[in-house]
C-alpha cells in the first residue's frame, strides 16, 4: 500500500464577512486530478481529507489517497 498526500493553503478573503458563498480549493482538485490521470494502473483503496485552522489562521486542506 502507498499513499500520496495533497497540501493546499486557503488563503481567507480579506475582511471579517465573506464576499461570496462560493468556496474555492485553489486549484487542489486539478492538481489531484491530473495526478490520477497519470496513474492509470493504480486501485484507490481509501481517500480521507482533512482541515484545519480557519477563523483567524489560514485553511490548510491535506488529502490523502491510499493506494495499491
């Protein structure tokens, strides 16, 4: 089993109260995407994301994809 581990940084909006609804990843799921793409002989066996920080701190999203 491998695993490859995706990291992405959310930069918040500046000001208190958002200016849209609209979230955005910044680019992670292509990044992922194009990873996938590349591996055409691998069998995902789990993914699992995370998040941490926010309010005052920037988002950090990790992604995880376990695979054979």
């Amino acid at each position: 089993m491998e695993v490859k581990i995706f990291t992405k940084i959310l930069r918040p909006k500046i000001g208190f109260l958002p200016k849209s609804d609209t979230a955005t990843d910044h680019g992670l799921e292509g990044e992922i995407n194009l990873w996938l793409a590349t591996q055409p002989n691998i069998k995902i066996e789990n993914i699992t994301q995370s998040q941490s920080g926010g309010s005052f701190q920037p988002s950090t999203i990790v992604v995880s994809i376990w695979y054979k």
